[in-house]
C-alpha cells in the first residue's frame, strides 16, 4: 500500500519538503497531501521592502499550487485539529485525512491583539506593521507622507520570524530618509525588549554600532505593556514611555490556533513541542516539524526552513521504511542584513555557535558581520534563489545545511586569562 | 566569577548576579536575595512565582520568560511587573536561583 503522508501548511517549509518527498517517492509508493487555508504564497522577507516602495506587494505572491511538483494534491482548508491516537487531521471543511507521517509546517501567527491598545485607535493610521501585506502597504502610504518627526521601531517581545528584520527596518528608513533629504528631521529609535542591538555579545555589539553610526537611538530592556494610539506613545510594563509620531510595531507571535486545539502537541505558545535535533514532535514519532511552528531554540527564518528540509525530508522516509531517526539537525541559520545604501550584513549560527565575524560558506566567502554590496546583491538574489531553488526543494552545491566553521574567527572570551 | 555569602553560605555568581550552580540555591536564602533586588517583604505571590520559576528550570533545564510566566504561573504580566519592577523574567530568576532565562535569537 502506498504511504499516506499529509503536509500541514503550503509556505516554506511545507512546499519544500513535499517537493523533496515527491522526488523520493514514486506515484505509486505515497500519496502527498499538502493542507493550506489559502492559495496565495507570500515570500515574506520582500515584505521589508514594500514600504520603501523597493517592492510591490503583488510582485512577491504567487499561487502555493504552482511551487508543487505534479502528484502533490493542494487542499485548501484551514486544519481545525490534529488527533495524535488515530492518526488523523480534522480540517475546518469536515474532512478527515487518515496519515502514516505528518508534517507540520503552519509557521508562526501575529497576535496584536494581545497587546494592550495596539489594534485600538491609532492601528493602521499612526502604527502599523509591516509583517502582514496589508501592513506592508499601507506603511508604504504612510512613509511617503511622513514628513517629520519621530518614528519608533518596536517588536513586543521574542520569538519573531525574521528577528533581525525590525533593525533591518531602522537602516533601510535611514537610508530612505536620506534619499528624500529629510534626514534631519527624521528622529529614528528602535526600542527593544532585549538588553541590547541583537541577542548574542558580538553581533550585538556590531549591530548596536551601525546603529550609533547612523544616530538610530536605541532603547534597551522595554518591555511593552500598552500601546496608546491616541496619544501616540509606547508605554511599558514598568513605566517607562516613547512617544512616536509613527510606530512600527511587530506583534507578538504565537503558533497556529490547530495547535492549541490538538491536546499534547504544542508549548504555552502553541508552537509545537519538537526535538531540537531530529525534528520530531515530542508527542508522536510519525509527526514531524520544519519551520517556524517548531519550538526549537534557532531563529524562525526561511534560511532555517531550508537547512531543515534535509534532515526532516530523511527522516520522514527513515519512519516509514522503519529505519533509525536521524539526529543531526545542528540549529543551523543564516541571515543577510540589510543596511541601507546597497549594502548588507551577514550573520551565520547555528544551536551552540553565536554569530561571528568572518566569511561564509569558507574563507573566500561572503564576510560576515560586515557591510557590503556583496551582501546586498546576495540579499537580493534571495528572492530568485526562494522561488527556484529552495521552493523546489534542490540541492544546493557547496551549501550543506550543517553550520560550516573554516571561515570563522573564533571569539576572544571576555574572560579568558593571557597565555603566560 | 564573584562568589558571595548568602544566609551563611559561600554561593558563586556570574558577574551580573546570577547562580552559577544552581543547586547551591536554598530556600532560606530567598529573603536575602529578595532585598539585594530591593524586595523587603515576600508575599504569598512572590514565592508562588518563585517556585514555579525553579519548578520550570528543573523541568526544561531553562528559566520561562516573561511571557510565557503571564501565561502559565497564574500571574498575570501586569502583577508580576508589580512584584518584581526591575523585570520579574530576570528578578525572580536572581532569587530562584537559577540562570538568566533567555529567549532565542
Ligand atoms: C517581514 C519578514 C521578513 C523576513 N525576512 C526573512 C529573511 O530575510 N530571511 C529569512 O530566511 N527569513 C525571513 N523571514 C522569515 C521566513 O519568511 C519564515 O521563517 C518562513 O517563511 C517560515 O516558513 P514556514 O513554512 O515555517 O511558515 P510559512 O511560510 O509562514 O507557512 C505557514 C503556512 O501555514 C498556513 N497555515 C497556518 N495556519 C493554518 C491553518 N490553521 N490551517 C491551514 N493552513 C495554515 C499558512 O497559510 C502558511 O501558508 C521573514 C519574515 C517576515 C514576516
């Protein structure tokens, strides 16, 4: 009989590993279901360029059923929930699809409402998001009108997808500024729940530099409680307040709502509780988690996605022939950073390595942790890359999805003692 | 690495004032703790949260954040800003005794 296996959600990481099944498998040994509640395919990290108008919001959505190889059937419905006894999907439409392996990949949802006041008065006029295409555009209107004063950049607190793209954010509105020679009566701050630019001492160190050099002010450690769109101010936990103009806020991010509705499957968050290593979800061995829905400790970002892909697409195939899991996932994630004026950085991690200075993929490679148009012109080939290389599901030559180190300059320990 | 005595006992710290083994924590150290961050009277909430910080590193091997404590330890964020103003996440972590809880990149 031909193996059952349902893909839950058709964005990155569920197209690329049905692509990458459907090669493995022929017609007659599985049949591949991808579930999706929509037909449109966003690539998301375009959505930080709409509002520079350096992306059009129609440029970067295509149909989900077109980046599925032939033999992979769409279903459009939203998945209502997952029973883990017998092996099947409840979808909001009433059907009930039976699997042998499921794969979760339904990423991560906003959630503003749960921050006071954000979706109040104010919400898409005076702050906005740009994380959702709607968001994305409208800012594109509100930037274009925005003369001066004080524009404040916000995330509510961790995880986010793409958490490096809110500084991103701050450079590129530098740069913007800039270009309509209005930079000076722009005030620009990027306020923070962490205690500094980025997580991690030494990119966070280079990040909050970049951030001096173009007189972006930082607020540290602020937590936001309230969100006042009358008055227009951030107001946190213990106090404290910025007043903005224009706020550009990133909600709060939390799992798919199937999740929380699928007893034993998922975390406070609804993020699914999963095996930091063989990506597989702690509740059931047939289950398994790419992307963003996984409640792995690495970023949620497409470039995880794709090293993921690899290790989950094995393993799904090892489940099924009743082979040994493989374990070798190792947190792997990289980012390009854009930094304005056709420049960008590039940071490379993985579970136990922070982000480093360097090149990638070896020596001769992209520098990391530095500006450069080598950067930017990689960010931008992303795009091409997304829709034709990682989308499909193809190898990539000389990218393994392990986290390569020969480029890498080991960090000096604040505490480590000099050699005598 | 600092280390400090705590209710009589010599405890070593991270140079940002958190337990390094957090097994060197004990109960009766907690008020002690508690005033270093400017907290002279526990109440019934504080220790409720304290324990379930403790409770949490021992079960998942990392301290819950903020947000994830408003969700499950029964108090809510706004209260437990009130308990522990200078940020419970971190606060409640120094007096529990166990390590900076961080959430990822
Ligand atoms: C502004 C922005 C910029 C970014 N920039 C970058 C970048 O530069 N580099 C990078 O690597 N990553 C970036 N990312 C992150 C990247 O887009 C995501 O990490 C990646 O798309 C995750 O893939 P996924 O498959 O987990 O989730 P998604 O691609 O989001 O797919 C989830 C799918 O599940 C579906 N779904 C959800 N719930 C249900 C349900 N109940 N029923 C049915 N279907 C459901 C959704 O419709 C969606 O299609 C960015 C993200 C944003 C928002």
């Amino acid at each position: 009989m031909a193996h059952q296996i349902v893909v839950l959600g058709g964005g990155t990481g569920g197209t690329l590993t049905a692509n990458r099944l459907r090669r493995a498998y022929g017609q007659n040994e599985a049949n591949i279901v991808v579930v999706d509640q929509n037909d449109r395919h966003i690539y998301q990290p375009g959505l930080l360029f709409v509002p520079f108008g350096l992306a059009h919001p129609e440029d970067i959505v295509r149909p989900r059923s077109r980046q599925l190889l032939p033999g992979i059937e769409l279903h459009v419905s939203p998945v209502d929930k997952v029973d883990v006894v017998s092996d099947s999907v409840h979808l909001a439409d009433g059907t009930v699809l039976a699997y042998d392996a499921l794969v979760v990949a339904t990423g991560a949802v906003l959630q503003p409402h749960e921050t006071e006041g954000l979706t109040g008065e104010g919400w898409m006029e005076r702050m906005f998001t740009f994380y959702t295409p709607e968001g994305s555009a409208a800012l594109e209107g509100a930037l274009a009108h925005f003369d001066r004063g004080h524009l404040v950049v916000n995330f509510i607190d961790l995880p986010i997808k793409c958490p490096v793209a809110p500084l991103e954010f701050c450079f590129l509105a530098d740069w913007y500024f800039h270009e309509r020679k209005i930079r000076d009566q722009v005030k620009i701050s990027f306020v923070t729940p962490l205690d500094g630019a980025f997580t991690k001492p030494v990119s966070s160190r280079a990040l909050a530099s970049l951030l001096a050099e173009k007189d972006i002010e930082l607020i540290t450690e602020f937590n936001t409680g309230q969100v006042d769109g009358a008055s227009g101010k951030l107001v946190s936990y213990d106090g404290r307040e910025v007043p903005f103009d224009l706020g550009v806020i990133v909600p709060l991010h939390g799992g798919a709502p199937w999740v929380s509705n699928s007893p034993g499957l998922g975390d406070e968050l609804g993020f699914v509780i999963t095996d930091e290593h063989t990506l597989q979800s702690k509740a059931s061995p047939n289950i398994f988690v790419i992307g963003d829905a996984a409640g792995v400790p690495t970023s949620k970002a497409g470039s995880v996605t794709h090293f993921e892909g690899e290790v989950v697409t094995e393993n799904v195939q090892r489940f099924l022939a009743g082979e040994p899991i493989d374990g070798s996932f190792d947190g792997h994630s990289n980012c390009f950073i854009e930094t304005g004026f056709s420049k960008a950085l590039l940071i490379d991690f993985n579970y136990g390595t922070e982000p480093l200075e360097g090149h990638y993929p070896t020596d001769v490679g992209l520098p990391l942790l530095k500006e450069s148009r080598l950067n930017h012109l990689g960010k931008l080939m992303f795009q091409w890359f997304y829709w034709h290389v990682l989308l499909p599901g193809r190898e990539v030559p000389g990218i393994k999805s392990s986290m390569p180190t020969s480029g890498k300059k080991k960090p000096v320990a604040a505490s480590s003692q000099p050699v005598p | 690495m600092p280390s400090k005595m705590i209710a009589g006992e010599d405890v070593e710290l991270t140079d940002d004032g958190f337990f390094v083994h957090p097994e060197q924590w004990k109960e009766d150290m907690v008020p002690d703790l508690a005033k270093e961050e400017g907290i002279d009277t526990l109440t019934d909430q504080h220790w409720q949260v304290i324990h379930f910080m403790r409770k949490e590193y021992l079960e998942k091997g990392e301290g819950p954040t903020v947000r994830v404590l408003g969700k499950t330890s029964g108090v809510s964020v706004k209260e437990l800003y009130q308990l522990f103003p200078k940020g419970p996440a971190k606060v409640a972590a120094k007096i529990a005794g166990i390590p900076k809880p961080i959430g990822c990149i």
